[in-house]
C-alpha cells in the first residue's frame, strides 16, 4: 500500500492511522490523542462510545427502512435501491447468515408482493447485487491491495445461501410468475436488460462499502459518483439504441383511455427504469433517467453508509491482520 494510499484513508478516516501505527509510534499516537489516560482507557472509552452511537444509528436505520417501505406501496420506484444494499447485506454482512437470509427474504416479499412481474424484477436485482457484489469484494481488495470484508464460508454459511435460492425460487412460483405475462420476447428482455442494469448502478454507487472505512479513501466516493452518474447513464443509453429496444412501447397507458398515461403503480412498476427515460431530444440523455440515477445515488448512499455505522457490516480483525501465521509446529 503506498504512502499516497495511507494519507488518503487517514484524512477520510482518522482511527485509521492508529491501526497502522506499532511500538513507539502507537504510544506517541496516544499521547497526543489521549492526554490523562492510559491507553486501555481510551480504548475502553472508544468502544463504549462507538457502541452507543451504533444503536442509535440502528433505530434510525430500522425507521428508515420502515418509511421507505410504507412509501413504496404509493411509489414503488424506491424498491429496486433498497433490495440491492440488502443483496450486499447478505454476503457482506455481519451477524447470522441465516438471520441476513430471511431479513431480506422478508423484504423482498414484502415489497414485491403487490404483483408478481415486480416480485421477479426484485428477485433478480438481489440475488445479481449478491453475486456481483461478491465478486467485486474480491476485485477491489486485489487491485487496491487492501483486506476484504468477507469471511472464510461455514457449513451455515452455505447452507443459508442455498435457503436462499430456494426461497427466491419459492416466491417466484407462488407470485404466479410466467414469462406468458410478457407481450412480446422485446418485453421480456428489456425486462431483464432492466433488472441487471439496475443491479449494476446499485453495485456502482455502494462500491466504498466493499472495503473497511479504515482502508476507504476518497478515490472510491469519486468512483462511486462518476459511473453511477455519468458512465452507466450513457452505457444505458447506447444499450437501449444498440437493442434496438422501443421504449414507446413500454409507456403505461391506462385501459379505459390508452390516449393517457397511466398512474396506477401496479402499472407503473414496470416502467418505471428504462421506460421513464422517454425518447431523447436530439440525441441527448434524457433529463429524467439522470434524475433517477442521481436520486437513486443518494438513496443507495443514505442506506449502505447508515448500515455500515450501525455495524450490519463485517469489519476485518485488526488483530488477526497483525499476527503471524502459525504454523503447524508453533
């Protein structure tokens, strides 16, 4: 890790040095930051102190999560960002397996139990964040050298994630899912292409959450903004053209006056990622699908970073970092 690296996480995370910090320079560090106690009271002291402010950023991201669900039932726009974080939840989380899987089972359910063409849109957005963000774990920890969240996997582990797939298969079938309910093969995969590009922008704007804050530095905020804001917009665009996908054709119009565009979110659900993006004036990414990415960032944000206080997410153990390894003989 270069020394570039290092001053960059320090300014974005000051507890950061300390755990870099060994011997001498660890003693000097405490010193200046903790004059009149010893360093196990400070310690003590932080400990205590970050475990209250977790609590508190807990019940604030239970009411949070609570709101955005209740508003979901009026507008179901929110439902896509907020099974996403869950999906990087799941893999990346701390706490049960089993009690990762079944939280965002729930959710999952509860949202997309209004209709079943929703349901499977958030089934896929899931399980592909879940996957993806797995593997992007990996990725960032090997381009940035840096620790990774993740855990060597149980027998538990595995289990639940094959409950996992077992209960996403379940909900599906008892939605009453069929691809028949798709007009034409255009719908159905502008469907999919929909659902993967929504997972894709989830992934993108939660990306500093891959990491540990310690290892974190402003670079991954940069990253995060630019291709949830500027580089997928345009890719979506050039997708939609390079498909050939219509989508005039996936406009809600009402039933008793096709001439009006329909308001009912049980109609609206579907259209509401790429079909909002009407089609552009001469050439020009719509207004409103950077609206939606820039609102949905924000939102994707509020949450992973609020989830990450509280401590939903694994954090790596400084302490098995510093200790050499034992060998059989030891």
């Amino acid at each position: 890790m270069n020394e570039e690296l290092m001053e960059e996480q320090s300014q974005v995370d000051p507890q950061a040095e300390r755990f870099r910090l060994r011997g001498e320079a660890l003693e000097a560090w405490y010193r200046q930051n903790a004059p009149g106690q010893t360093p196990e009271e400070w310690e003590a002291d932080w400990k205590r102190k970050s475990a209250e402010q977790a609590k508190t950023i807990e019940l604030f991201t239970w009411a949070l999560f609570v709101l955005l669900t209740i508003v979901n039932f009026v507008y179901p726009f929110l439902s896509g960002a907020m099974v996403g974080v869950l999906g990087l939840w799941v893999v990346l989380g701390s706490g049960s397996p089993w009690l990762r899987v079944a939280g965002a089972a729930i959710v999952t359910f509860v949202l997309g139990f209004v209709q079943p063409d929703l349901m499977a849109f958030l089934v896929i957005i899931v399980t592909t964040t879940a996957c993806l963000g797995y593997l992007a774990s990996f990725v960032a920890a090997h381009l940035r050298r840096m620790p990774t969240r993740l855990l060597q996997f149980s027998l538990s582990d595995i289990a639940a994630f094959m409950f996992a797939m077992a209960a996403g298969m379940a909900m599906l079938r008892a939605s009453g899912f069929t691809l028949e309910r798709f007009e034409s093969p255009e719908h159905a995969l502008l469907f999919v292409v929909a659902a993967l590009m929504y997972s894709l922008n989830v992934l993108f704007a939660a990306c500093p959450i891959l990491v540990p804050r310690r290892y974190r530095g402003y670079s991954w905020i940069v990253f995060a903004a630019v291709m949830t804001l500027i580089v997928m917009p345009i890719i979506e665009d050039q997708l939609l053209k390079m498909l050939h996908l219509s989508v005039e054709v996936w406009i809600p119009r009402r039933h008793d006056d096709p001439m009006r565009v329909s308001t009912n979110p049980e109609v609206v659900f579907q259209h509401f990622y790429f079909a909002i993006k009407v089609r552009p004036v001469g050439g020009q990414i719509g207004s409103l699908i950077l609206s939606l990415h820039f609102w949905g960032a924000l939102l994707v944000w509020l949450m992973i970073f609020m989830l990450e206080r509280a401590g939903a997410f694994h954090d790596v153990d400084i302490a098995k970092l510093t200790q050499p390894a034992e060998g059989p003989l030891d």
